[in-house]
C-alpha cells in the first residue's frame, strides 16, 4: 500500500484531535472564560455538529478543484482556526474558532478518504479507507488525554497551540510528498441521502449515532465526574483517561477480531449490550478507584470495539454503497458526539454530573433496540451502480 496514505492519515489524526481535545479541561476554560460547565461543554457539541454537517457540503461544493492545492489551502485555514482559538479572549471568539476548526477539518478528513482511495490500487482501497478512519478513531480516543496533560501542564490553550504547530507539519508533509491529483466526480449529496431510505440502513447508521450519544453523555464530562464523585485530583485524572485511551485502542482491535470470529452482526449486540451494563454501572463503583478502573475499562474498550463490526455490516448490507456508508457513518458518529456533549450538558446544569452515566445509559438501550431493528431487516434496493460511477 502507498505509504502517502499514512501521512493523510496522520493528518486526520490531527485534525479528529481538535474535537475532543478540550474534553479534560472544561473546568478551566470555564473558570477562565467566565461561563457554566455546560457552556464550555458546547464547545464540543458545535465542533462536531458543524463537522458533520460541513463535509458533505464542502466535498460537493470543491468538487472541481485539484486536491493538492484545496487539501493545502484548508490546512492554512484549520491552522488559523486553532491559532484563533489559542489567542481568543473571550467564549464568543473561542466558539468561533471552533466553527472554522470543525468546517475545514471536516473537509480535511473527507479529503484524505478520497485522495487515499485514488493513489492506491483497487485491490487496496478498502484497506486505504480503514487506515484513515484508524486516524479518526485514534485521534477520538486520545484526544482527550492529549489535551488534559499539556492543559494542566501549560494551561487550556497550550493544546491548541499544539495542534497549530502539528498542523504545520502536516502542510509540509502533504507539499512535499504528495502529487497533484485531478479531482474525480462526486456523488451528490441527494445520491447519499436516498440510500437511507432502506430502513435496515437507516437504522444501522442510527445505532451509531445513539451509541455515540449515550457514551459521550458521560465521557465528554468524565473530568468533572471523576473530580466530584471520586474526589481525585489533576494528576490521577490524567491517569483514568490515559488508561481509558489504552483501553479503547486496543478495544477496536480486539472488536475487530470478535466481529470475524462471531460475525458482525451478533458482534453488534453483544457488544451494545455489555457496554450498556458497564455504563450503567459505573456511579455505582465509584465508592472503590481500583472497581472503578475495571468497569471504566470494560466501557473504554468497548466503546471502539464496536466501530469494526458496525463498518463491517454496513459493508455487507450495502456493498454497492459501502463508501457512501462510510462517508454517512462518520457524520452520524459526530452527530452523536455534538447530541451527547449537548445533553450531558444540559444534565449537568439541571442535576448533577452524577446522573450523566444513568442517562447516556438510556440511549444506549435504544441503540440496541435499533441494532436489532436494522439486523432483522432484509435488505431493500439502494443507490444504483450506474448513479454510484457516473454520478
């Protein structure tokens, strides 16, 4: 395989980090910038809801520009949307930062799918694809725990500042290594749409988005959680996420190997499901650090470990639109990222932090309620092969 396709993936490293990265200091930037916990916490939901709603939108509208020069060009901006986000004063300038971040970065990653998918063979495009979306989830994972030690070291905007410098980086790589590459025509955003009318379909790519709800409900407020229920301190909280970040790595390598030994499909709920009696149990274990540690990672773990077995039946329910599937999966992910940083959030001003598990516990139930709905479907007509090549 095209070793160019691990420095777009180490781009989309770079890029997935920003999302989560201020996850491990919400309490200091809202002590700083003056705002609630659950205001910060927007933060998080803004970057992902403008993430996965800008992507399709902004490969459809660059459709005719050459992809070297447009992957430089939103880098630049990425760049200048982190610097921004490093120099700014206040919340406002801060929120819209992040808005600039979300929108190129969102571009960004749908780019390096594209490009890594053309410079290789056929035979290892699948492969290609997989290893881009590794960036993704990898950066997701250890986002977190990247942004909470250089925070706490150096403070909530040294992690920006990191990610500005790693984006210069990036721009080196992409200007030096990679070649010119003609864009190649893009499906309609309409085309994507009609394949989510199959309700097999559809409600596999709703599993996704409500797992991620209900596990972001609590992890994108894990840092407040620990610190009140736990009474643990700056550096045993770096401690949990690193081991939560371990954890969750090797939970989607280990998912990818339940999802070929049991298939993906009774991989799905079995999965959901012990990852619903972990969550669920994880307020109730707070009274012990060592049990604690044990659930939290059962729940790590299993938070990725589903990722292989979901891309894996989508694949196989919808092989003639795999990478439209792909494509649609990953906004649904941010989708849920943005609902569960939002309710947590809204959970957290109107309760306590203390009830996040129990409630992101609930739309976890309806993702295993609608993984069983999409598995028990046959399969329906999708997008045809003719609008898949010449659109």
């Amino acid at each position: 395989m095209d070793k160019k396709v691990y420095m777009l993936a180490i781009v989309s490293f770079v890029v997935g980090t920003v999302e989560l990265i201020i996850g491990g200091t919400l309490d200091l930037i809202a002590t700083d910038l003056g705002v609630t916990l659950g205001q910060a916490g927007l933060l998080i939901t803004v970057f992902s809801l403008v993430f996965a709603i800008a992507s399709p939108i902004l490969l459809t509208a660059t459709a005719k520009y050459e992809r070297k020069s447009l992957t430089l060009v939103f880098l630049l901006i990425f760049f200048l949307g982190n610097m921004l986000a490093f120099w700014s004063p206040n919340y406002a300038v801060i929120m819209l930062a992040r808005v600039i971040s979300a929108a190129s970065g969102s571009l960004l990653v749908v780019l390096g799918v594209t490009i890594a998918s053309t410079i290789v063979k056929k035979e290892y495009r699948a492969r290609a694809i997989g290893t881009i979306f590794m960036g993704i989830s990898g950066s997701l994972v250890l986002g977190v725990p990247i942004g909470l030690t250089i925070g706490n070291a150096f403070g909530w905007r040294a992690p920006f500042l990191f990610i500005a410098i790693l984006t210069l980086l990036s721009m080196a790589g992409v200007a030096i290594f990679l070649g010119k590459i003609e864009p190649k025509p893009v499906i309609p955003l309409r085309e994507q749409m009609r394949t989510l009318k199959d309700n097999k379909i559809f409600t596999a790519q709703l599993t996704s988005f409500l797992f991620l709800t209900g596990h972001l409900t609590l992890y994108a407020y894990l840092t407040p959680f620990l610190k009140s229920t736990m009474d643990l301190n700056a550096a045993w909280v770096s401690i949990v996420y690193l081991i939560f970040g371990v954890a969750a790595v090797l939970g989607g390598g280990i998912g990818g190997i339940i999802s070929d030994k049991w298939g993906a499909e009774r991989s799905i709920i079995g999965i959901i499901t012990v990852f619903a009696v972990a969550i669920f149990m994880i307020p109730f274990v707070t009274f012990s650090l060592p049990l604690f540690l044990v659930v939290m990672v059962v729940w790590s773990m299993l938070s990725w470990a589903i990722t292989p077995a979901q891309q894996s039946y989508l694949i196989h329910s919808a092989p003639e639109t795999s990478e439209i599937q792909q494509s649609l999966n990953n906004s649904a992910l941010h989708f849920g990222i943005a609902l569960g940083s939002t309710v947590g959030a809204f959970v957290i001003e109107q309760a306590s932090v203390t009830h996040n598990a129990s409630v992101g516990g609930l739309f976890v139930i309806l993702a295993l309620g609608t993984a069983y709905f999409s598995i028990t479907r046959n399969n329906k007509v999708h997008v045809s092969q003719k609008s898949v090549h010449t659109s």
